[in-house]
C-alpha cells in the first residue's frame, strides 16, 4: 500500500508528465530561508509544531526544522488528498503528534520528509545530503515498497524492510505509528472495504507494536479508532455508556478528594488525578461484566509522585486507611513489564461495595508509560555522553543481555529476536503470518537456560514449551534436543514453561537425532516453527520414497439433500505435468494447492511430482537450492480439493454453530476442526474442509467472514492430518 493511496492522495507516485526540477526545488527552499519571516522562526504553519516541541526540549534549533517544511511544502505543492487538503497537512499532522509526544528534533526532520522519497522527485541521496544520514535512514525505513515491483507482498515486505530498519534505530516505528495514527484519524474518505483492511492491518501489527514499545497514548487512540471501522455497533454502544456516565456526574470525585488528602496529611507530594478509561476499555469491561458496569468502571485513579519510594509509602497509606483488594495488587516497578511500563496497581473497596482501581507511578514512570520509546530521546546518544537514551537510566526487564544488567530499550530484545527469525522466513507469505503470530503473544515469562556452566535468561511467551527454549538458545542445533532438565527434574520437551523455571536442555550428537513433526504442535514461537518446517520439508524431500500410483478420481454418486457427498481425496490427476501427461502427482500438504492457485512443481524419487503454491517457503528454498522446476498446470479449474481455513472471530455463544452451518450451506465437508481458547474474548476457528469443486473456494470465504463476530478468513499454509 502506496502513502499516496493510504492517505488517499490524488496523485501519482512520481509527476511523471511534468518532472520537478529539484535543484532548483532545493536553491528556492534556501532561498526562502534566508528571507525575513522565516529567520530565527518556523513558518507560521508550523509553529504549533515548534511550540510543542519546545514544551519537551526548550533549547531544540528550528533551523534543521525550518529547512525541512520548506522542502517538504515545496516537494508535495499541488498534490491533494481525497478530503480536498493539502497533502503537506498530512506530514505537518503526522510530526505534530510526535512533537506533543516528545520526540526530539531528528526525529520530527524526518517525520516532515517521510513521504518526499515515496511521492515526490526527492532522492534519498539529495534528503542524506540535506539532512545527514540519520533523518535519510528514518526516511528510508518508512518508505513503503512499489506494488509495481512487489505485487501482493508490497506490504509484507514493506513492514520486514521497516522493521530492518528498526534495528538499528527504532525511531523508524514512532514515525510509523504516527503515520498510522493520521490515517487512521482521516480514515473516513476511503471505500469501506479499503477501511477495513487498513484497520485489520492496525490491529494485527501497528497496535501491538505500539504496544511492544511502550507508547500507550498512541496504542489507546489506534485501538479506539480500529474498533470504529471494524465494530462500530459495538463501538457506539460503548460511546452511549460512556455519555451517561457523564451526564450523571463522576462519582469517583469524593474518593480522589478522600485520597489527596490521606497523602496530603502522610507529608507526601502527590498529584491525584481522575483517569478516563477509553472506549476499547470501557466495552472489554462491558463484555467481561456481562453489560453491567457499575458507577467506578469507567475510570481510575492516577497518583504521581517525585521518587520511587514515593509510590511505596503512598501505598502503604492506602491501604492502611482503606480496604484494599488485595488480589489486584501488582508491582511493576520492581519486575516492570518487557516495554518499560513501571506502575503500582491496587484497587480499594468501600462500604457499598464499590471497588477504585489505583495506578501509582512517578513522573518519570509515566511519561514514559504514556510515550514509550519516544520518551527516551536519541537512540545514538549513548550512556557515555549522558543522553536520555542511555541505557543505564532505564531498569533492568525482560530485554536484558545479562541478569541484574539494564536493558537498553532503544534496541529492545523482542525486535532482534523478531529480526534474527524473519531471517528464515524469505516467504512473504510465511512471514505474514508468522509476525503478526509472533505480536499477538504476550511476552510474559522469562525462564533461564543453563548450558554448561553458564546460564541465559530467555524471554518467551505465555505458553511456551521446552522445544521453544531450545530453539531460543540453540537456534538450529535444537533440531537434536532429546529432553530438558526444569528446575531439576526431567521432563518431556512438550512441557509447558512457567516464569522464573530453571531450564537444562539435552541434545545428542549432532546429526544422531532430528525434530519430530509433533514438534509443531508443542512450538509457540516463530523462530521456532520456521525452523522445525525448514528441517521436516527438507528431510522429507531428501528421503521420501516414491509414492504409490494415485487412480484417477471416481465420480461419486448423486449427493442428497442438497450436500456433495463425501468424495475422495483431491489427487494428482487434477494437475497436468507439461512433459509428462501421465506422471505421478502429489499436492503438497505444506501449502495446499488448489484451483486457481498459482503452481510450481519439483521431481522427487521415483519420478513422482511434487505440486506447491508458488509463494510456498518450503518451494523457495528448493530454488533458492537450485532444484530444478517442473513446468505444471491446472486439468480444471472444477477440481476438487482439501484446504484449511482459519477463522478470526469474537467470542460468542452460538458462533461455533453459525460457522458450521455457514460451511454446510456451501459445500464444504468438514474433516477436522479445532476452537483454540479464547484470548481477550478473541477466538480462532480453524476447519480442515474438503469441496467438489475449488473455485467454490472464495464464495465459502466469503459466507464465513459474513458470519456476525468473525473479522478475517484466511487459507492456512499447513494441512494437519485429519
């Protein structure tokens, strides 16, 4: 997805039929800068910009700025967006929302240029050489891949290439975020189907990655304005209850009264605010009280004070002279979150019953809870030089190297695991799926391997098993686990790990033992699953015998009541092999092939054909080993056909019924079917199906993403046994 056609601009890519002479674009932007209004200011139509900026760094230079509006303004001058506005309000907006976040002024430079390189005829080399390497490498990170070049996996390769380049300076994602959070806020003057996939975008991987980084003003806003498009019943009931909630008056006054002064009379200095919660929040507490919120359910309160052992003795105070419900208490200051999240949580009920729950935080705590990353400045201004980057500064979580050593949360753990796994993922389909896998788990426990004489902590998901650790620390060489030690008892590698478990693993020899293909079902990490799919497609291909002769299909007699009858398995007859009509053909069941799918084919032992979707990753790496293709088509595009579709849903009674009769309606025989628990009243549905006839494929697709609560439909890239 081009800038142009996310924000709904009216021109093309580059002005082709009327070329901008940027070397005179640039002499004019120095011109102008020279001139009387603009010296020693910003241009009016971004001083908003600048006084923001200056509220977090009073001694920024707005020269570096002032020169990058200029170009900027000059580069975008007569394009539009669909709104009818300027499209240099677009960059103005997305570098506002940074600069009221607190990002420095590198970072805001960037933020103006960041779709010059994309849209206009500014080169990287001339924004490199205007600007210096860093605001050209932010450029670089966030401008988006040719559709022309890349087809469908434009996207997925755009996000990989950002995320590279968030490696080495994660300011790549706040503008990215920033840029989301406009487009999302102007969202309006797209098709309705556009929206749809731009929001589901948002939620499966700029929403958890705002909240990776910690910039939870940005992740509350990108969830509300997701929840629009995409539930906007359920989205305004939640506005209704939050309006009556305010006509009635805040009843959560007197106890902030009641807490300012408890605090007030203890000698502590402490600022006591009442905090909203926001419409997504409101509507999950909704859900999980079953529609009944009582009056101190769309609220919390927020205390700030100066030092740490402000939050503790402010504690104490509270629940000294309140009740405390102790089983909401939580420290995140002493063990803070992987995102640098560091607060107090308790609750306090009052004699009606009526239960306050209570943030405690300093200053610090947050404005870094509010703005993640961004808060923390300059990532290449190190610990040396004192700057807000500096690691030191920040207390050790879930990203650090060594135990008891700080993490530098500018260069977060999660992100170099992210990067070192997309390594091994050169599908982009694979990829795909796998990241927004990867961030729709929550990091939340960290075991420590022991190896030898050394040990490692390892930061996994909930969930995770040992053949996840293994992997974790021994990437490949896990191929040969064959046991694990936890917490000095053996146990088998399926087991599941829990936070602060001591973890030996035990490998043979090197070339003695292998994964198994349960491996798959027991792994909860990416780098993990690629890795076991690289070796099992790969072992198989080099060791599999020659497959029996397949019969061609026998046609089945007259299906009753409407439904196909059960058939036979779809079979090789339904792919023709250019050279060779009559060779043995199999469909991979890594990919699943059906009509139309785009095909290629390898020959295996004993002269059998292996059929794989073209985008296939175990495909890929057959080529990319340079085993010869065969060339292979469709016989009809009527072929029957096997096929695994995953279902994304709400949780809600009676779903499990309306899919099933969404998938009799149309066809589908289903061979196997499985409802993974539910996280945060999310579902997935996943249906092993077998059709007639393939090209009723997209029609059952369509049918299910109309069932009420499932928001995606997708094919998956692996058939489990039925």
């Amino acid at each position: 997805m081009s800038s142009a056609e996310a924000t709904g601009s009216t021109m093309p890519r580059r002005w082709r039929g009327n070329r901008i002479d940027v070397a005179r674009l640039f002499r004019a932007g120095r011109a102008a800068l020279l001139s009387g209004p603009l010296r020693g200011a910003l241009p009016d139509a971004v001083e908003h910009i600048g006084r923001a900026h200056r509220q977090h760094h009073p001694d920024a230079d707005p020269g570096m700025l002032r020169r990058a509006y200029v170009l900027a303004e000059s580069a975008h001058r007569g394009q539009m967006r669909k709104s009818g506005e300027p499209y240099i309000t677009h960059p103005v907006a997305v570098t506002l929302i940074l600069a009221e976040l607190g990002a420095e002024t590198t970072t805001l430079t960037a933020s103006l240029l960041h779709d010059t390189v994309e849209d206009t005829e500014v080169t990287l080399d001339q924004v490199r050489e205007q600007f210096g390497p860093e605001v050209a490498h932010l450029v670089d990170g966030v401008t988006k891949l040719e559709k022309v070049d890349y087809g469908a996996a434009a996207e997925p390769e755009t996000f990989r290439k950002m995320l590279v380049a968030a490696g080495s300076d994660v300011r790549v994602l706040s503008i990215k975020l920033a840029d989301r959070v406009h487009n999302m806020r102007t969202l309006g003057v797209m098709r309705p189907e556009k929206q749809a996939r731009i929001a589901r975008v948002t939620r499966d991987v700029l929403i958890p990655l705002a909240e990776r980084l910690g910039v939870q003003a940005v992740k509350t806003e990108l969830e509300d304005l997701v929840f629009r498009v995409l539930h906007p019943e359920e989205h305004d009931r939640a506005l209704e209850l939050m309006r009556r909630h305010r006509a009635a008056g805040e009843p959560l006054a007197p106890v902030a009264d009641a807490v300012r002064a408890v605090l007030r009379e203890a000698g502590i200095a402490a600022e006591v605010a009442i905090r909203p919660r926001h419409v997504v929040s409101v509507h999950r507490n909704a859900v999980k009280r079953g529609g009944r919120l009582g009056p101190y359910d769309f609220a919390r309160l927020l205390i700030r004070v100066p030092e740490n052992a402000d939050c503790y003795a402010a504690l104490g105070e509270l629940h000294t002279c309140f009740t405390p419900v102790i089983s909401e208490f939580k420290d995140f200051i002493a063990a803070p979150k992987f995102n640098l999240y560091q607060s107090l949580h308790t609750a306090l009920a009052d004699d009606a019953g009526g239960i306050t729950e209570v943030l405690i935080r300093t200053h610090r705590m947050h404005r870094v809870a509010e703005t993640g990353v961004i808060a923390l400045g300059d990532p290449l201004a190190g610990a040396a030089e004192g700057g807000p980057g500096a690691a030191a500064a920040v207390p050790a979580g879930e990203d650090s190297e060594q135990p008891g050593q700080p993490a530098d949360p500018t260069r977060p753990g999660w992100l170099s695991r992210l990067l070192e796994w997309q390594r091994q993922a050169p599908d982009p389909d694979t990829f795909w799926t796998e990241l927004r896998d990867e961030l729709a788990e929550d990091r939340e426990i960290t075991v420590v391997a022991e190896y030898g004489d050394r040990q490692q902590p390892l930061p996994l998901p909930a969930g995770a098993s040992c053949v996840d650790a293994a992997y974790a620390r021994h990437g490949e060489a896990a191929h040969s686990c064959i046991g694990a030690l936890v917490n000095g008892r053996l146990q088998p590698l399926h087991t599941r790990l829990r936070d602060g478990d001591l973890v030996h693993l035990i490998l043979a020899p090197e070339g003695t033992s292998g994964p198994a293909p349960e491996w798959l079902e027991h792994a909860r990490t990416p780098a993990a699953r690629i890795a076991i799919r690289r070796r099992l497609v790969g072992a198989a291909e080099r060791a599999a015998p020659a497959p029996e002769p397949v019969p061609a299909p026998v046609p089945a007699p007259a299906p009753a009541a409407g439904r196909p009858a059960p058939g036979p398995e779809p079979v090789g007859a339904a792919v023709l092999v250019a050279d060779v009509p009559d060779a043995q053909v199999r469909l991979a069941r890594c990919c699943t092939p059906v009509p139309p799918d785009e095909i290629t084919a390898f020959a295996v032992r004993g002269g059998t054909v292996t059929v794989h979707r073209t985008n296939c990753a175990a495909a890929g790496e057959m080529t990319a080993a340079g085993r010869s293709t065969v060339a292979v088509g469709w016989r009809s595009a009527t072929a029957g056909c096997r096929v695994t579709l995953c279902a994304e849903a709400l949780g809600r009674p009676h779903l499990l019924a309306d899919l099933a009769e969404a998938l009799a309606e149309n066809g589908a025989d289903v061979l196997q079917a499985e409802v993974e628990p539910p996280r945060e009243q999310r579902v997935r549905h996943t249906y092993t199906v077998r059709l007639s006839d393939a090209s009723g494929l997209p029609r059952l697709m369509r049918a299910m993403r109309r069932v009420p609560g499932v928001y995606d439909v997708t094919r998956a890239l692996r058939t489990p046994a039925a």
